[in-house]
C-alpha cells in the first residue's frame, strides 16, 4: 500500500491508520497523491471534537476535502471531476487559509475574475463554493458561510443549437464504424455520454429489445435504472456487436489506447472524447454541436409528433418536469395560434396592405428628387 498508479484511473493512495483502510483515486500525479495522503492522515490524526463543543473554524483545505469525499461517494464521476477542477483553483489561492479568513470581499474579486471567461463560470464557482461552505455548515464544522451574501452573475441566455436529424446523419456519416455505433446508440437512447460509456452487456437485453441506463442525477447519489425500449437500428447494431463477446471487456463500448505514464496499452471503456463531435461537424461541414445536442433533438422531435411530456421525461431519465421542458424547443400549435389571434385583432395583414397600397414607387429621375423637395421644373 502506499501512493501507486491504477491503469487508466490516475494515481491512488491507500493506508491504514487505527486498524481502518483509508483510500482514494483519480490523482493526476504522484505528487498530488502524496499531498492528499498527508492531508488525510493529518486530518485523522487531529484531536476528536467532545460532544457538546462547537466548532467555529477549520482548514479550508480540509473542509474542501470533506467535499469532495462527500461528492465522490454520493454524485456522478463528471460531477466530481468538475468539482476537483474547481478545488484546485480554490487550492492554489486559499490553500492556506482557515474557513475564517475567506471573507465575502476576498470570494467576490475572485468571482467577478472569473466572470471575465463568461457569467457561466462565475456562477458555477458561487455554486461550488457555496455548497462547500453550506456542507460544512451543516457537519458542524464551521458556522458561517462567506458566498451567502453573493448575488449570481447575469447570464444571456440563448437558444441551443438543436441539429436537425438530416445534419446529424451527416456527422454520423463521417464517423467510423466504431464510432457510428457508438452515435446511433446514444441519438436512438436518447442516453447521456456518461450512461452511454458505461454501458456494459448485462444490461442489454435482446431478447425484450431493452437496454437498462443508470443515471446518478437524482438526489442521494442513488444509480437510478431506467429501461429504454431498443429502434430496429439499435438492435441490429447490438445483435452485431454482441458477436463472441470478451468476458475481460464487459462494456458495449471501449477502446484500447496508449498511456504515456505508464508506457503502456490500456483497454477500457470510454472516459471523455471532447474533440470527436467538433472534428466530425467540421468534415460534414454542418454548425458544430456536441454528443447532448443528440438528446436534445431526440426529445424535441417526440415532443412534436405529440409524445405526452410525462413520457419523454421517463425516457430522458430527468427527475423534475420542468428540466425535461427546457429540453423542448420546438414551437407548440398554442404559440402560434396565440400570435395568429394577435394579428387578427390587431388588423395586421390588412394595414399592412393599405400601408403598400399608399406607398408610391421609389425612383431614382431627377424630376422626382426634385419634386420631394417642392421645387416645379419646367421645360423652357
């Protein structure tokens, strides 16, 4: 045991202290593992609080770590990853500051430098720091939280970029086989990257033509199931792939790839594959957009040929209503009814037309320049 590196995962510690193992993963580097191997035996060996006593003040470090152990057992692996992205900023300024000396003024010059990459990312920081301080709040370890008082950045929201159907066969077009399997699954699922890239073969099942998705998204951290009935597409590609199937690779989709750290071949499933989507917008020559855009069509287009939206949800896996409406972007008959009763009573069509009607035609002669001013040529 010790700090040592696990294929495809990054680098992890592992220790006992006080008859009891203590562990974590996903280290980028061994030094960043060894640092939070220190911080953790540091943390254990701190004296135990009596029952009774409050405490008012902590390592901001610490308190952070509590976080993300918390986030890790509890949310999706991509949430607790954009959480680790967030605490290494967090690390690199207030590393060594108490929970105490993290004021208001300090949080909000860091926040509105954030806000100049975009509002977005500003708000996503208050998010972060903010449901840091309220989780040690609410473990009793501090008792004030700086990012309350914190007003959220403005934020211009625009429509999404929807592909239509024909742009996104295009794309798929572009893809190799592999890759177009991998597509076709998650536009026919309508499945999240994350469900899609751990979808194993157990989870298949042909025979009913279902395939089970497991979501973490809902609140306690549960893997909520959801089973999605399988397009003639999907069955045809799975019947293919399921062809002498490799009990060491469980998963529907994986690859083998070269780890420069560890100087070896990996085989494992599908992690992150940011540049794919761009690069094969760019060969089809269509507005770019990414593996979401997929679930976004998909739930629009039930949406117009009439789908219930308490189904669409189901399909979608969103535990609140509203989130499912936001993913539906097509215009409903009720909104332009709505604007066609507006016109009639207004009498749009009709004054635009007596309005045409009135208007002279525009020419260019001199005589009429000169007319618009009141001046009268006559031909001597």
């Amino acid at each position: 045991m010790g700090v040592y590196s696990e294929p495809g995962r990054g680098y992890k510690y592992d220790f006992v202290l006080k008859k009891q193992r203590h562990t974590s993963r996903y280290f980028k580097t061994k030094t960043e593992a060894k640092r939070a191997e220190a911080a953790r035996r540091e943390e254990l060996n701190r004296p135990v609080q009596k029952l009774g006593e409050t405490q008012t003040d902590m390592a901001f470090l610490d308190l952070v770590n509590y976080k993300l152990d918390n986030v890790k057992a509890y949310n999706s692996k991509s949430h607790y990853e954009e959480f680790v992205y967030a605490a290494r900023r967090w690390h690199a300024l207030w590393g060594k500051l108490s929970c105490g000396e993290i004021t208001q003024r300090i949080i909000e010059k860091f926040v509105l430098e954030r806000s100049e990459v975009s509002p977005y990312t500003a708000n996503k920081e208050i998010r972060y720091l903010k449901a840091t301080f309220n989780f040690g709040i609410k473990k009793g370890m501090i008792t004030t939280n700086p990012v309350m008082g914190i007003d959220m950045m403005p934020e211009d929201k625009k429509r999404k970029h929807i592909p239509s159907f024909q742009d996104i066969a295009k794309v798929i077009a572009e893809a190799n086989q592999d890759t177009r399997d991998y597509l076709w699954t998650i536009r026919d699922t309508m499945g999240r990257v994350s469900e899609i890239n751990a979808l194993k073969w157990e989870d298949v099942d042909l025979r009913q033509k279902t395939v089970t998705l497991y979501t973490r998204k809902k609140r306690g951290g549960h893997r909520t199931p959801r089973v999605i009935p399988l397009t003639d597409l999907l069955v045809d590609i799975l019947s293919r792939r399921s062809k002498d199937p490799d009990e060491k690779k469980p998963w529907v989709f994986w690859h083998r790839y070269w780890d420069r750290k560890q100087k070896r071949w990996i085989e494992g499933p599908y992690h992150n594959r940011h540049k794919l989507m761009r690069t094969l917008c760019d060969r089809a020559g269509v507005a770019p957009f990414g593996f979401h855009a997929l679930r976004h069509a998909g739930a629009s287009l039930l949406d117009q040929k009439r789908i219930p939206l308490g189904t669409i949800q189901k399909i979608l896996g969103h535990e609140n209503r509203q989130t499912t409406e936001i993913y539906l972007h097509s215009m409903g008959d009720s909104e332009r009814a709505a604007m066609a009763a507006f016109e009639r009573a207004t009498g749009g069509n009709t004054m635009a037309r007596e309005a045409a009607a009135r208007e002279k035609p525009h020419s260019n002669s001199h005589s009429e320049r000169a007319g618009s001013h009141g001046l009268r040529l006559v031909k001597g």
